[in-house]
C-alpha cells in the first residue's frame, strides 16, 4: 500500500519500488514507530480530532501489532515502502477505516524525524551502560595486577616507569569522557519533532507538549523546518562513536603489540584468540585486530552521512533516507567492539617479569636520576647531560644504572653517594612525590 498516488496517473516502476523501499533497514525502527503512533493517536483524542471510542480503538490495534511483532505472527517484509506504511496498512487490516484517521495531522517527515531520536536516544543509552561495563573490566584488570610495574612509551621508545593499572586508567578516562559526550549528545537531541508535519506545522489545534512529555522530551522543536531537516544528533552521536572506536583502537594496538613475541607482557586467552590455517604456532589477537579494523568502518559511515547532508536545501530531501543504514552500523558496531572489549580483558594473563626486566633494560630512572642530582644543587640541563653520559656508559657495559658501583658513578662528578640507589629504586620512586598517583 503506498501512503500517497492519488496525483499519479501511471504506477510507479517497480525498479523504482525497490529503489525507494527502506523497509530492510527502517524496520529497526518498528518499536519507535508504534510507540510515537500511540501518543499521537492519544494526544488527537485528548484534542477533540477524534472520538474517545477511535482513539481506544486505534491505540489498542498499535498494541496489538507490537505484540504480534514481538511473539513473531506477523512478519515485517513484503512489498512496503518503509515501515509506516507497514505499521498503517496493518492498522487498517486489523480495525478498518477508523485506521486511517491515524495520520491526521501528521507527515511521514515528522514520523521519520521522531523515530530516529527516540531510536538514538535509546541506543545512546545503551552505548552508555555498555560503556560503564567497559571500564569496569578494565578497572578489575588493573586491580587483580596493581603490583606490576612497566615502561610507559613516548615516541614507542621506554620512557619512565609506570604501573600496569596506572596505564590501564588512562583508558578509563578516555571511556569516561566519551559517556559525558554520549550524555551531552543526549540533552541536545532531546526535543520532540512531533507536530511539525511535513515542514510548516498543521492547521488543526494539537497538543505538541502533551506529545513530547509523553514520549520523554524536554519540549517541541521551535522551528518546524529544522524539526523535520535536523539530523545533527546523528552526526553528533556517530562522531562520538567514532571518538571511542579510536579509543579502542588505541588500546587494541597496544594489547596487539604487548601480546607479540617482541614485547611478550601479556597473552590473550584463548577465547578471543585464532590460529593460522598453515603454521601451527600462531596464536593470533584477532578480536583486537578486528575492533581496530572497524575504527575505519565507523570512520567512514560519519564521512558517508556529514557528505549527504552537506549541500541539502530545507526542509526534507529524500537524500536524508541515507542516514538509517551509516547511523545504524555505526552504533552496531561500536556496541559489539565494546562488548567484545569488555569480555576479553578478563582473559589477559599478565606477564609480570617480562615486563619488570622491560624496566630494568630501559633505563627507565633515568629522569629519577637527573632529579636526584638537581636536589645536590646542580641545574637540570646539566643534570641531564650528566645522566645522558653515563646511559652511553651503561650501554657500553652492558649494565642498567641500578647495577653501576658508587664508584662507577662518580666517575661523572662527585655528587653520588649510598642515597642514591634509594632514589633510583623503581618501586621506591612510585612512591615518590606525585608519581603517588600512580599506585
């Protein structure tokens, strides 16, 4: 059933009828459809637009329809152009005419527009908990290894040393501004585009307030043409996507290079681990190349939907039917990376030696060292070339500073005495000052 025709004079071409269908794609929108129909139907009724008797009839029969959606009677395919017209043209088999009343006062624009926020709204809200989930596991991780000392990177060179759930907390950070960016995004959309119809309002007197209090929003759009035209919550909600799936790429890589044979501080269990087809050693990080993979993905839906939009006159363009399937994939898929990141940092065995002797190779109190001199009185710049020498030496010996005799020391200057192998302890120096913070 088509939901307009009565200007058409010829059928429209069924190459055309499948290339204007999003009815595979809309259909996730189902739920969101129902619901809006529901409230739309009760404000008319609270409005005199219809009699109490349709109004009952027409919210029972959407019921009805969710029930049999959800226990799977009926079946969302066939020859639809999108999902309300599934919904309507259902309506009106199951209670007659009195269905087609449902639209009164309504535009497919203002239907679409409200099933995409209320679609975003609660997929935020699940990107959100997933997100908390997330941070959780990473958290357990670092506590089950807070006693477990590394290098931390600059430049991936060893730079100072650090704690394992030091580094790990960094990433919790990260997570925990991409939850207040989610929430931001959140406010921002929540404004109900009910009402606005097909861009300029109705001429019937209906309850736009009742509507968005009823479906949970703060208040109507002001503006009737953005209402129906607005789709910066999706651009806004997929680069925040965008911005946790470089998070979790970043993490990926360094849990890819940690479990290489290279670095060997951490394996990743089994479970989200496969093998090579032809060389049987191979334990391959899979889950993580993948969720490092899929960054592009995500990337590359943002650049599909900021591209459509950007050269679009107002009010709607049927351009605009291109946001479902890029907004979509993007929240699908940074859900299951999340999920997936989530379960598999549990099975991480943590290789505590390898990567203490990390540390110790890496000349990682070097600084420490530098500072030690600084509190004798000499500046820093020269307490840093001072430092530098003896790393050459310590090169050439083959030693780490730790292991240098006092005499060896102060063959760079008389400053060295027995405190400062207390100072240049690793352990010791997390202790020391801020790096407090770290333990």
């Amino acid at each position: 059933m088509k939901l307009w025709g009565g200007r058409f004079k010829e059928a429209e071409s069924k190459l055309m009828e499948s290339f204007n269908s999003s009815l595979s794609f809309d259909k996730n929108l189902y739920k969101q459809d129902i619901l809006g129909s529901i409230v739309h139907a009760k404000m008319l009724t609270k409005c005199g637009i219809l009699n109490n008797k349709e109004g009952e009839l027409i919210v029972k029969g959407l019921e009805n329809i969710l029930h049999d959606i959800e226990t799977g009677i009926l079946k969302i395919d066939g020859d639809y152009e999108d999902i309300h017209s599934f919904i309507e043209t259902n309506l009106i088999k199951k209670i007659g005419d009195v269905g087609k009343k449902l639209h009164t006062a309504r535009s497919r624009n203002d239907q679409v527009a409200l099933d995409m926020k209320l679609y975003a709204r609660e997929k935020a809200e699940e990107v959100i908990s997933s997100l908390n989930k997330l941070n959780i596991s990473l958290k357990d991780l670092g506590e089950k290894h807070k006693d477990v000392i590394m290098p931390g990177y600059t430049h991936l060179q060893r730079a100072q040393v650090i704690t394992f759930k030091y580094h790990l907390s960094s990433y919790i950070n990260m997570f925990k501004r991409d939850m207040k960016r989610i929430e931001n995004a959140k406010d921002i959309l929540n404004e109900s585009p009910l009402g606005c119809c097909a861009l300029a309002g109705t001429t019937y007197y209906i309850d736009r307030e009742f509507t968005a209090k009823e479906l949970g929003f703060k208040k109507p759009v002001d503006n009737f043409l953005d209402g129906v035209s607005d789709r910066d919550y999706l651009l806004e909600l997929m680069s925040d996507f965008s911005i946790i799936m470089m998070h979790l790429s970043r993490l990926c890589e360094e849990i890819i290079l940690w479990s290489s044979k290279e670095f060997s501080f951490i394996e990743i269990g089994d479970e989200f681990s496969t093998g090579s087809s032809i060389m049987p050693q191979k334990k391959n990080p899979d889950a993580a190349e993948l969720i490092r993979g899929k960054t592009g993905r995500v990337y590359g839906n943002l650049i599909s939907l900021l591209t459509t939009m950007k050269a679009l006159p107002l009010a709607y363009n049927k351009d605009m039917q291109e946001d479902k399937e890029a907004f979509f994939d993007s929240v699908d898929t940074t859900l299951s990376c999340i999920k997936v990141m989530a379960e598999m940092l549990p099975t991480i065995k943590v290789k505590k030696e390898n990567m203490k002797n990390a540390v110790k190779k890496g000349f990682l109190n070097a600084t420490e060292l530098a500072d030690y001199l600084v509190l004798k009185g000499i500046p820093f710049r020269d307490a840093h070339g001072i430092v530098g020498r003896i790393v050459l030496y310590c090169e050439d010996k083959d030693k780490s500073i730790e292991e240098l005799s006092l005499e060896e020391l102060n063959q760079f200057g008389d400053y060295f005495d027995f405190s400062v192998y207390e100072y240049i302890d690793y352990d010791k120096a997390l202790l020391r000052g801020i790096k407090k913070e770290m333990i």
